[in-house]
C-alpha cells in the first residue's frame, strides 16, 4: 500500500523478497550486498519494518497516555549509531550483532520488523545512512534511514 501511495500510477515494477526463516542478520546482510549490483541499474531497494516493534509495550503506553520516558530511545541512538556509520564493515558488523545493544530486545522482542533493513544496509555498499525520520508513536520511538 505505501508504494500506492507514493507512486499512485504503479508503474514502477516491483518485486518482494521474502526474509529467511532462520532471521540470521549476517544472512540478510548477505542478501543485499547480492541485491547491490542492481542498484546501478536504478532499482530502488526498499526495506519495510519497524525500529521499534514490541507492541504489549506501546500497547500499555497508549492505554496509560504514553506517559513516561520514550520507549527504545536507547536502542534508537544505538541504531542511528550503527546505521551511520562512515566504515560500512563496522555498520555491518554492528547490524549483524544489534540484539546485543542496548534495549534490543525490549524494542524488538522478535527481529522480523527489523530484518529489513540489514537487506538495505547490505546493499548500500560504501553509502553511509542517514537518519531520515524519528517520530513517537504510541509512546515508543520509530526511526527512517536512507542509504545512497
């Protein structure tokens, strides 16, 4: 639906790939750097999810007002750390180790909202990636990142 959105005539052709069972980050890492080549074909890789999924807790925020600190702010300024790095190995190296940072798991109880981006890191190639986007929703912290 947001390519609808953002391309309402849906005349640029569009292929899902699907996440690895297992949900290994270095595997998806390894999916986009496969992905890379087609970026200079003007493919444009998009990796839907989420920096923030863990819903009981934005659930008992939005029923409590979201009072309170924000949600995953440690794993956000982790992530935004890791996203932008200038050395793509350490970003890599740092992705494929995110359930280590701080607050992983409380952000993310299960990585399939998060795995897409290791696809669009992996094929970011030297591209360094910018923080595009923070907004709170429903007490927690939800970032947007671009590479290229």
């Amino acid at each position: 639906m947001p390519l609808k959105v953002a391309f309402p005539a849906a005349d640029i052709p569009t292929v899902q790939l699907s996440l690895r069972a297992d949900l290994d980050p270095e595997a998806h890492l390894a999916a986009g750097r496969a992905l890379a080549p087609l970026r200079d074909e003007g493919v444009l890789i998009i990796g839907s999810g989420n920096t923030y999924h863990n819903m009981a807790v934005m659930m008992r925020a939005m029923r409590g007002g979201a009072r309170g600190p924000v949600a995953g702010a440690d794993f956000d300024r982790w992530l935004g750390a890791a996203a932008t790095q200038d050395d793509p190995a350490r970003r890599d190296a740092m992705l494929a180790a995110w359930s280590q940072a701080p607050g992983a798991r409380e952000a993310n109880p299960r990585e399939e909202h998060l795995i897409p981006l290791h696809v669009v890191a992996g094929a970011a190639g030297t591209d360094r990636g910018v923080k595009t986007l923070e907004d709170h929703v429903m007490g927690a912290v939800e970032s947007a990142f671009r590479f290229g």
